[in-house]
C-alpha cells in the first residue's frame, strides 16, 4: 500500500496553482486536507505525476460575512465547522453535521472545499450545500464563477468543476430569525458513513413552512434534494399527516443503489423514518 | 475472594494485586520496538502479486519486465521457493480421517482464493516492489468457485482439490446416552437454525516478519509478530532444512495476536526462502487490505441444534449437526477443524444433562484459510446452547435466570463429566449465576423493561452462562503428532546485585505476560517486582515452551515460574544459610532481606550473597557451588485441561423502526481461578467481551458468490469503537485448580465465549412482543428490520 512516485509543488497564490496545474495536464492532482486522495494514492487507484499543494494559499482561508452571504473559504478544516462562531450563528447546519463528519484526526485535516469538490454521495458537507442553497466559487484557466450548488452535483464523484478548476470559497446564504434547520444520519458507529443522512433548513411562518430544502445523503450517486416531498410539506404546518405525507412523497424523490447490505427498499425505508423523526424535531421548535 | 487462604498468602504479596505493566510506559511512549520498527543493515523489502480469482488455473507468468524494473532484486515465483522449501499440510492424527492438500508458500499451477499470493518481488524499497507487481502478467484460467457451504456439499459439485471424492476436510460424531430416546419421550422440543458469519482478528499491527539468513554460518534469524516463537523456529528448521540450533525466532514487542499470529501463512514461509536465495535480510508487513483476505478468519459455522426438556423444564437432551466451512485446505500446523471439534465438545457444557449427540462437518470452500481466534468454538456452542435454554424459557414460562438456575450444575457436584467426555475439576455456575443476579439488579431491569415497552421503547435483558477451556495439556496439540509443546520452560538468575532475570517461554502480545510473571517470581522470592526483569520470546534465550496459544499464560507459565523461583529461593537460602551458620528452613526472604523466619529480623540483604558468591567464593566453606542460576520446566499434569467458568448478562435497545442495537450495559462474573492480577483479568475481560459484541454485531467478512470479500476493508468491516460499547461490571468467583500450587487458570477466552450469545438472546428478548427471532450473527440492522418485516 505504497503510492506511486509522484512529483510534489507547493503553491503559494491560486495563480501559481492553476499555472502548475495547466503545465502538468490532467496527470496533476490539487491537494489539500489529502483525506480521500491519499489513501486513494496509496492503494493506487489513482496516481497523478504531480500533487499541487494548495494549503498555504491564503487567499483560501478564512470565514467571513460578505454580503447576505457567509464566505467559508476553501480551506476551512471540518474541525473549524464545530469552532468557528461565525459559522455556529450564520450557518449552524454545518455546524450541526460537522460532529458527525468521520474522526477527530480527520477533522483536523479534511477541507470543507475538498469535501465538496469530492462530492462523495456519502458525505455530509456536499449534501448540506444542497439543503442551505450555497454557491461555490470557482476558478480556474479561464476565470472565475459561481456555481448553485443545485447545479454542481453532477454524478457519482462529478461535478461541474471543469479540468484545472479550484473551489475557492462555498457561498452560504445567512441564517435567519424565521428559519429552523435540523441535521441527523443513521450510521452503524458514530463517524461513520450513514447508511442514510440528511439535512433540512426551512423558513417559517408561526408554523406554517414557507419554504423548506431538504437534502439527503448515502442514497444515490449524488448528494440528493427531494424536491417532491418538499413540496408536499410547503404551505402548512408541521403535523402528523403532513408528515406522513412527506414520507411517502420520499419515494418519487429517492431511487436508492442495490448493495450487498443495505437493499433500496430498506435504505428507503430508513430514509422515511430519519425523515419522519427530523420533521417531528423541526416541528417541535416552532 | 472465596479462595481460602493458602502459603501464597504472605506478607507482601504480588499475587491477587492490581499492579501496572512494567511495558506500558515504554509502549505508551511511543518506545516499543515492533518488527516494522526494525532496519536491519542491507535489508530489502518483500511485496506479494495476489490472485484476483478466487479459483484459477494459473497459465503464464510473465515476469521480465519486473526484473528488469531498478531496485528490484529478486522475482519468486513457486517453482523458485519449492525448490527449498518442503510442503506442508495441516492435518493432525487425532483428528481420524481429515484431508487437506499439500501446500507451499507460492502455489504451482493453481490459486484457491481471491488474494492468495503468486508471485513475490524482492526490492529496495516496498514502494518499488509494488511498482514491479505492476509490471508483471499472469494468465489465469478460470475453475468453478465453491464460495458457500450449500455448493460445496453439493454431489456432483465442483471440486476444490482435484482427485478427491467431495469437498469434505472433516467429519466427526459424538453419541452419548439415548438422545433418540429422550427426545421421544420429552414434554418439550426446541429446535432452530443458527447462521455464524465468517470474522477475523484485525489486531493494531499486522502480520510482520524480517528473516534474515546468513549463509557464511547456515544461519537463519526470523524476527516474527508471532505469539510462538518456537513453534515457527521447529518449522522454519524443518521445511527449509536448517539444524534447530542455528534458527532464532525473535518475537519482541508484538500488538496484538488473538490466535491470528500462531499460523503459518504463505507469505511468511516464502519470505524466510526469499532470504535464503538472497543472502539478505527480507522484511514483510501485511498491509490492511493484505490483512483481510490473508490472515486466518474464524467461525462461518450453520448449526441446526435442538434441546429436549421434562415438563418441569429439566434438559434432557441436545442433538446438534454444525456444519463449518474452513478454506480451500487446511491451516498448518493446528489444522482448521479445532473450532469445529470445540464447538460440538463444548454445547451444553454448563448444564447437566446427559442425552448427547453431535455430528460436525468441515467443508474446503474458496477462501482464505480458517483456524484458531480468540475464544475457538466457545462463542458458537455457546450462542447455541443459551439460544436454546431461552426458547425453552419462553415455551416453559420460566424466568431466563430461573430455568438456569434449574439445570446448571450443581456447585456440590463436582468432580463431573460432560456429556461430550469433558471432565470438569471444579466449576462455580451456580455461585456466578447468584452473583450476576445481584450485580445486574436484574429484577429491577425486568420492571423497567415492562415499564419502558409501554411507551415502545424496547429493551432486551441477555443471560449467557458458559464454560472455557484453559491450561490445555499435550491433549491439545500434541497427541496430534504436532510439534507445539504445551509445557512451559524458565531460566531464573540472581544477578550480582540482587536483582532476578527470568528467562521464560510464555510470550507478551499486550495482555501482561511479563507483568504476572514478574509478580509471581517478586511474590515468590520475596523481592520487589521492579527488581525483577522478565525477558521472552527469543528463542536463543528463553527455554523451549508452548508460548502463548489457547489460554495457558497465567495457568501454566504462571506454575512455571512460581516453581522455579522457589527452586531459586531454596539456592539463595542454602548459601544464606552457610554464611549466617543457620539451617535454611530458619531463614526467609522479605523485601530482598534475608530475614529470621520466626522474628523476621534482617539478617543480610540478598545482594550481599549474590555479591560474596560471585566474587568472594573463596570465603563460603569448602566444596560449596552457589547455584545462583536454576531452571525450570512445568508440563501440566492431572486434568487434560483446567475448565473455568462464568455467566455474562447484557441490557440493550432496540430501536425497531431503524434495526438498530444500541448496548447499555454488560455483566460477567467469571471465575478463572487464582486471580494474579486483578486490573489485567479484568481488562481481559473486557478486552474480550467487545471482541464478543464485534461479533455479534458488526464483524463479518461477507464474499461474494464469486468468491471475492466485498468489504475488505476497515471502512467496510466494521470493528467495534469505543462510541458504541457499553460499561461492563465484573465480578470474580475463585475456584482455584488444585493441579498447581498457583491455583490459576486462564481467561482470555471467557469474554469472548458468551457475549455474542447474550446479545443475540437480549435481541430477541426485546423483539418478543413482535413474534420476531433472529438466529444470526452478526444482528445488522438489516436483519433487525428483515426479521419485523419493515421494508
């Protein structure tokens, strides 16, 4: 379980990155917490010539607020999701998934833009992009641009990231006095990948929903949104019928893989019952 | 302590004390020194190409391009190895009938599991022998694959061992009393299929080995991650034909073992002949995903048991058929049919029935060898037979706890014999039963249950009682015409400054060897612990003996060095009493002070004999020879094995909407005998009890129905984590053995042997208002779910 050789820069601008990058071709890998991509270098299922490293580019650090928007740089650590106060009170979502994103260790390394830019279907961080209507800011050879995270999940492991393109910042809308969110995942061991998770944020009336986003993880080849059993909750109140009706709703929204030890219809089933149990726990705090 | 007082009862005693690890500090620091750790000068680095198929003819190998490849030294293949290593096979002659193909560290002509090792590349660097696997071709033609236990006894199925009638490794019966009787004439039957999926040890560091052969002096050095040392020195010696004397096994620190490192694995034979066609050192570290489809896994057991019971709910009978599938041969040299044979040997071992009969089947399938795992058939026959007791509860309308305290055999009653031709010394189910009633507040739990069901949470009570098989004799191994001693050797000296070495034959993985055996030598000797130094596993040093297997560390080495010692002492006082012109019986040793033994006054320090009988030999009286050196070998005798016993209990939830189990708390009150140290028995325990609950819920190596491991990994197989394991509570019941003067039996099973069996009865306690059972293990949610008809 040793990686193939492999040439290493460090870049200290997104300048000199992409420059590497587009002097190397598609044999060069950015990298940055390194959580997925070496141990995927290690047992050699990949093995790019060059690694470009982007943790010492500044420009891709750092919370801020611009806008009605939270700035969460590239380069944000998921530990820095349970620490940063500016995320605990403008987007506690991410907050809320953070504890349950795998270990410490791996806390303390993995990136919030990696995450996303892995866009592992199984992962907390890109499905909650989804549930908080972030945008991701991209750059690349020829500029930069935002992309709604609606639109960034393309396939299993695909994105709308282009060749030689970088996440530099996820845009998140601020959290506000009339939203309640809620985060959960049913996961064999704490740090596990869920065998089925999700997120919610919803905006309210008293208890009426006037808008809710619901996004699921570990139940297709992408971070999903279940566009038709938000639907079915939008307009009224959080109560049991209404509930159930979401829960069966989930079905037209969900189309879980086959695997050899979670079957669609169960993994389905415990879709339902997580979303069952996070609207009941929304509801309650109306 | 119910054990009544005895000699070892002295004044600052070591024996029965919470003491610490004399190596934990060095290990916690960081300061261990593992095989990995070591760089031996001019040494290279092994790498394996493995078998994508699970049963192939092998073709072609093309291996020009890795040989060409920079920093490669050597390209093995099997013809290369067979040439100097003879071929193996892991039958025993006890076991009448049993087959198993000869092997060799790379195969010939053919691969039998996905993973097996074909080609080795010997190079600079691991990461440049990995580079050469690359490079190398091989053409394989696809056989049939036998990946379960239904297609492997199929008539007319494929065949894993060309020329054999069948797939069958092993078949045993037992038939005692009348069972067709009993069962004919019982008022109830209880009957069910159990299903034990396939586990494995995943210890904190894999398989590693350094062989280094020197051909200047025909010598061979191994430094070996294995729990027996001599063992491996015996059969390095005799398959690459090398005199005994001139091979040495080094197993220095070592993380972790659980019966996964006693084996002989392919990889690492091949390894010692890689040195020896080299003239350099060679050294291999499995990695993880190596780990998992190369080490031993254990159970894969269907067992269809029944249990005939009086109207009152007293057993009569049990009929057991357990059928085990092993690999595509057997493990060398302690066979894979041991877990089988244990298995049917040990149901019903705690209860005292009579009406016993039993049929085992070994089955050669596609994968990775099977053998020897912490706690070897115990958790099977005792899931069995607890499962059983259970559903006869719930027929009967009795209490878990009361048809145990029915049937389990009397504490007054002993010496006795099992149904199956095991012969028990002494054992204390009754005691531990009363015991763990009190421990687990079980009334209380039983309100609380009823309480909690109405508002649907549902809790589940567990009770499993079992018996272990410790300190085994030659009756274990070596009947079998095995090389495996199951005696024990030690080399005691007294240092010229009054310190003690002990050079001993039982070997440390981490559970404390060196720390009991420091204490019993300290206790014996009547010197502080931190004076004494404890050294294993090197075979150069340490005497010949059975190491570390089953579970014979404390019982044996443990009665090993408490004789030796006292031999010592003997010497010392001999000498003591020379110089002080006093008779030996008068004199004693407290603190290392040679002390009157009725006054206990401080006569001289032992350093002071050590010193006159080094150094100033001319001043003891003329003829005197200081034997200051003693050694010792202690094989047991009296009971083939010393059998212990215990009762574990468990509380969970079920959430029956998700499958998920979520542990609340775990009870055991074992009794393994002279309790040496009571924080390491304990932490045994523990240690195995979570290894128990992995099993029960988590552990499985699932193939598929080609015959590849879908989860081969520590992201897949899931381990259990601190996160999702209970408190456990211990208490202790002691029964010393009195085939030693230590009283002490072993433990490292009796966690392990029943906590599978009590989450699984807990589990189905909890799903009783659903008319659901489960009778398989691992409970994975997708089981819990299946069984409540949820999706």
């Amino acid at each position: 379980m040793k990686a193939r050789a492999f040439s290493y820069f460090r870049a200290a601008t997104i300048d000199q990155a992409l420059d590497a990058r587009a002097r190397a071709g598609d044999d060069a890998r950015f990298i940055a917490g390194g959580q997925s991509l070496v141990p995927a270098l290690s047992l050699r299922l990949q093995a790019p010539r060059l690694l470009i490293d982007i943790t010492h580019i500044s420009e891709l650090r750092g919370v801020r607020r611009e806008g009605g928007y939270l700035r969460i740089g590239a380069l944000t650590r998921h530990c820095e999701m349970l620490s940063e106060p500016l995320i605990a009170e403008f987007a506690p979502l991410l907050h809320a998934a953070a504890p349950f994103v795998a270990h410490p260790a791996i806390r303390n390394r993995g990136t919030f833009g990696g995450s996303v830019a892995h866009a592992d279907p199984a992962s907390e961080f890109p499905a909650m992009t989804l549930a908080l209507g972030a945008e991701i800011e991209i750059i690349g050879p020829s500029g930069g641009r935002r992309v709604k995270a609606d639109d960034f999940f393309v396939d299993l492991f695909e994105t709308a990231l282009q060749p030689g393109e970088l996440i530099t910042a996820v845009f998140v809308p601020l959290f506000k006095a009339d939203q309640r969110f809620a985060f959960d995942e049913l996961a064999r061991r704490r740090g596990d990948y869920a065998l089925v998770g999700c997120g919610m944020l919803a905006t309210s009336t008293g208890e009426r929903i006037d808008d809710i986003r619901i996004s699921f993880f570990s139940v297709g080849n992408t971070p999903t949104r279940v566009k038709g059993t938000e639907a079915t909750l939008i307009g009224s109140s959080l109560g049991a019928e209404r509930i159930a009706a979401a829960q069966a709703a989930l079905e037209g929204d969900l189309a879980p893989p086959d695997s050899d030890e979670v079957p669609p219809a169960m993994r389905l089933h415990l879709a339902r019952v997580l979303l069952g149990r996070m609207l009941g726990r929304l509801g309650e705090r109306a | 302590m119910s054990a009544p007082l005895t000699s070892l009862d002295r004044p600052n005693s070591y024996i029965g004390r919470s003491v610490p690890r004399p190596n934990a500090k060095r290990l916690l620091a960081g300061r261990g020194r593992y095989v990995s750790d070591l760089r031996l000068p001019r040494m290279l680095h092994a790498a394996f190409l493995r078998s994508p198929h699970a049963h192939a003819k092998i073709i072609s190998i093309d291996v020009a391009q890795a040989r060409a490849l920079e920093g490669v030294h050597l390209v093995a293949i099997g013809a290369d190895l067979a040439k100097i290593c003879t071929p193996w096979t892991g039958t025993l002659d006890h076991f009448k009938g049993m087959t198993s193909a000869p092997q060799l560290p790379l195969p010939l002509d053919r691969v039998v599991w996905a993973g097996q090792a074909v080609v080795a590349v010997v190079a600079e660097s691991r990461a440049i022998a990995e580079d050469a696997l690359e490079l190398i071709e091989i053409d394989y033609e696809d056989l049939p694959v036998v990946a379960d236990i239904d297609s492997a006894r199929e008539a007319g199925g494929p065949l894993i061992n060309p020329g054999s009638g069948n797939n069958v490794c092993f078949r045993s019966q037992l038939d005692n009393g009348s069972v067709d009787d009993a069962f004919a004439h019982a008022a109830h039957v209880v009957e069910e299929e159990f299903c034990f999926g396939r586990h494995t040890a995943v210890t904190l560091e894999p398989r590693a080995i350094v062989a280094e052969y020197d051909p200047a002096a025909g010598a061979l050095t191994v430094h070996h991650a294995t729990q027996t040392p001599y063992q491996f020195q015996d059969l390095y010696s005799r398959h690459y034909g090398i005199p005994e004397a001139r091979v040495r096994v080094i197993a220095t620190d070592i993380g972790g073992s659980f019966g996964m490192k006693l084996h002989v694995y392919h990889e690492d034979m091949a390894v010692v002949g890689l040195s020896i066609l080299l003239g350099r050192p060679v050294k291999y570290v499995a990695d993880r995903m190596e780990s998992f489809v190369s080490d031993i896994h254990a159970r894969d057991h269907r067992v269809r048991a029944r249990m005939a019971l009086d109207a009152e709910g007293e057993i009569l009978a049990m009929d057991v058929l357990d059928l085990t599938a092993i690999g595509a041969f057997s493990t060398y040299p302690r066979t894979s049919v041991v877990e089988g044979n244990q298995v049917i040997r040990l149901m019903g071992a705690p209860y005292r029935f009579k009406n016993y009969r039993a049929t085992l089947e070994v089955i050669f399938q596609n994968k990775v060898q099977t053998s020897q795992y912490r706690a070897v058939g115990h958790p099977i026959a005792c899931a069995v037979t607890e499962r059983l007791v259970d559903m006869a509860a719930v027929k009967l309308g009795l209490d878990p706890l009361a048809i145990r305290a029915q049937n389990l055999i009397a504490d007054d009653a002993y010496p006795q014999t099992s149904p199956t031709g095991y012969r028990f010394e002494a054992l204390s189910h009754q005691a531990c039963l009363k015991r763990l009633h009190e421990i687990m507040d079980y009334d209380a739990l039983r309100a609380e249950q009823a309480e909690l069901r109405k508002s649907g949470v549902y809790h589940g009570i567990g009770i499993a009682a079992f018996v272990e098989i410790t300190n085994p004799s030659p009756a274990f191994y070596g009947v079998g015409g095995a090389r495996i001693s199951s005696q024990d050797g030690a080399i005691l000296s007294l240092t010229p400054s009054g310190e003690v070495r002990c050079l001993i034959s039982v070997t440390e993985q981490g559970q404390g060897t060196e720390a009991i055996i420091s204490q019993i030598v300290a206790d014996q000797l009547g010197l502080a612990q931190e004076h004494v130094k404890v050294i294993t596993g090197d075979t150069e040093v340490t005497p010949h003996g059975g190491a570390t297997w089953a579970c014979r560390g404390a019982g044996i080495g443990g009665e090993t060095a408490l004789q030796a010692a006292r031999a010592l002492r003997r010497n010392i006082l001999e000498i003591a009493a020379l110089i002080l012109q006093e008779q030996p019986s008068a004199l004693d040793i407290i603190d290392g002070e040679v002390v009157d033994a009725g006054t206990r006054n401080q006569r001289m320090p032992i350093s002071e004999i050590a010193r006159i009988a080094y150094f100033r030999s001319d001043t003891l009286p003329p003829g005197t020879q200081a034997q200051l050196t003693v050694s010792h070998h202690f094989a047991p005798q009296g009971y083939p094995f010393a059998f212990t016993n215990g009762i574990q209990g468990c509380s969970l939830e079920v959430d029956v909407e998700t499958g998920f189990i979520k542990m609340l708390k775990h009870f055991i009150v074992e009794d393994c005998g002279r309790v040496i140290n009571p924080m390491l028995v304990d932490e045994q325990l523990r240690g195995g009890i979570v290894q128990g609950l992995g099993a029960a819920l988590f552990e499985e190596c699932r193939y598929s129905e080609t015959g590849q491991l879908v989860n081969g990994s520590l992201a897949d197989y899931l381990v259990p984590m601190p996160m999702e394991m209970p408190d456990i509570v211990i208490a202790h019941v002691e029964t010393p053995t009195a085939d030693t003067e230590l009283g002490a039996k072993g433990c490292g099973e009796a966690g392990t042997a029943a906590a599978s069996a009590c989450v699984l009865n807990a589990v189905n306690d909890a799903l009783t208002p659903f008319n659901a059972t489960i009778n398989s293990i691992p409970i994975t949610p997708a089981k819990v779910l299946k069984a409540l008809k949820r999706f």
